[in-house]
C-alpha cells in the first residue's frame, strides 16, 4: 500500500483537486451549482492525475529518466517497489475508473465531455509515452499542464453543472492553470541535470535554471494578477482578493528557488507550490462563492 500510495504522489493531487473546486465555485456564483455532476468532475480528475502520474513512473523508467541519479521522490518501478506489468494493469484500472465517472457525466452534459476525458487520457499518457518524442520530452509540457489544469478543468466543471461555457469560468482558469505549471517547473529546475542525460528536453534543460526561475515568478505574477483585475473590471466583489491571503505562502519556494537552491534540496519547495496551490485554490473559490 505504501508503495503505491508513492507511485500515486499525493503531493500532485491538489493540481487535480483546485481546479474542479474553483469551477464548481464558478458554478455557485452563477446559480448553477450540482452536486452529483460537481462530485462525479472530482472524483474523476484525481482518478485521471493518478492514473497520469502511475503512467508517468512506468513510462519513464522505461525511457531511461529514473536512473540511479534521480534526485526526486523515489519512484515506485525504478526502485523496484512495484513491478512494470503491475504499474501498466494499476494505469489502465485508474483511467477505465475515470472512464465511468465519465460516462455519467456524459449522460448529464452531452459529448462535450467525452471529448475532454478523451483527450485528457491522452494528454497524461502522451507526456513520456513517446520517448523523445513525448509532450514532457519536447518541453510542451509547461502548455499542455496550463491548457489540462486551467481552462479544460475549471471551464469543464463549470460546463458539466452550468450546461454553457461561462466567460468567469475560463478568467479563473487562468490563475489555477499558472500555479499548476509552477509546480512543473519546480520539478523540472530540480531534475533538469537527469533529463539532460535522458534526452528530455523541458524548458529547463532547453534554456536553463535562470529560465525556470524567470518563468516561476511570472507564473505566480500572473496568478496573482488575475482576481485584482477581475475586481477592478467589476466582474467580481471585493471577496475574489481573498486568493492574496495565500501570498505569504508563496515566499519559502521563491526564497529557494532565487537562493540558486538546486537537487534534492527543491523537493522542499516542489511541496510548498502544491501547498501554495491548494491554499490559493480554496481562498479564491471562496471568494467567488461568496
């Protein structure tokens, strides 16, 4: 259980968890809400990220991107906890378990759904399974976590209990999809010296940790931008500011990432921007709400 409680990777999970959270928080401000769609949308984006995150630890081991070098998390089949065929049987039960959550929500919002598990699915195995030719090796990983976390999972919710696509749904997007991608390049500073030997070309790798840390506070400016300019254009109350009660949390990983902090060390602040996702998430959801 251990094991596979690593290979699942909790500390990803909230990247599945806000983005349906603030759509359904969308949903509420428009008079839309619906529990049964709200819960089936949850349970089956963290059903999808486990299942991506399981594709993931098996896909790269296979590659050749967890070595023995590998300064991250300890992965499951690399390490020998899980065997391959077991991670490639516990992949596809997470996604054809995501693919009856799916499937009711087919029921209540048409094909349109079908359309965004489909090609979620695929995004979350397309990231490694092609070796070198794979979204997370080409360095398109950083757009494809922005497009999946942000407007694909917050519009998407918001669809599935409003039966419309909500202009305030994809403006909150943006903020949940940019934190989300600040995980990513945490993750990519920190293992850019292993990918490199790999052949996976992130945006780290390409243009390096200076890039990475650039990139990181543009994300976290742009996250942050979002609800001031909705309240100064008037779309949203004064209460869409509380997501800036969250800035604090924000420091730790920003003081590592421009200390130069490097390997090992940035598992740290890996923790801290899931941390600083989740707590923007929830403020900001909140705020939409009320």
């Amino acid at each position: 259980m251990r094991a596979w409680v690593l290979a699942a990777r909790p500390k990803t999970l909230p990247a599945a968890v806000v983005p349906v959270v603030v759509g359904t928080a969308v949903a509420w401000d428009l008079g839309g809400f619906r529990p049964l769609p709200a819960a089936a949308a949850l349970l089956g984006a963290l059903l999808i990220q486990i299942g991506t995150n399981f594709a993931n630890d098996y896909l790269d081991f296979l590659h050749g991107a967890d070595s023995a070098d590998r300064v991250g998390p300890t992965r499951a089949v690399a390490s020998g906890l899980v065997t391959p065929g077991r991670m490639r049987a516990a992949t596809a039960l997470a996604f054809a378990a995501a693919g009856v959550c799916g499937l009711y929500l087919a029921r209540v919002a048409g094909w349109p759904v079908v359309a965004i598990g489909v090609a979620s699915i695929a995004a979350g195995v397309g990231y490694t399974a092609g070796g070198r030719r794979s979204l997370g090796y080409l360095g398109l990983g950083d757009l494809f976590v922005f497009a999946f976390f942000g407007p694909v999972a917050v519009a998407g919710t918001a669809y599935v209990q409003l039966l419309r696509w909500p202009v305030e749904a994809w403006l909150a997007s943006v903020p949940i999809g940019a934190l989300a991608v600040a995980i990513l390049v945490v993750n990519n500073a920190r293992d850019a010296d292993t990918d490199r030997a790999s052949g996976k070309r992130t945006l780290a790798v390409r243009f390096g940790r200076g890039f990475a840390r650039a990139e990181y506070l543009a994300l976290l400016a742009a996250a942050y931008a979002v609800p001031v300019c909705q309240w100064l254009a008037g779309r949203e109350s004064l209460w869409v500011l509380l997501a800036g009660l969250s800035l604090p949390l924000a420091w730790p990983p920003v003081r590592k990432l421009l200390g130069r902090v490097e390997g090992p060390a940035l598992n740290a602040a890996l923790a801290e921007t899931a941390r600083l996702l989740l707590a923007f998430g929830v403020l900001y959801a909140l705020g939409l709400a009320l």
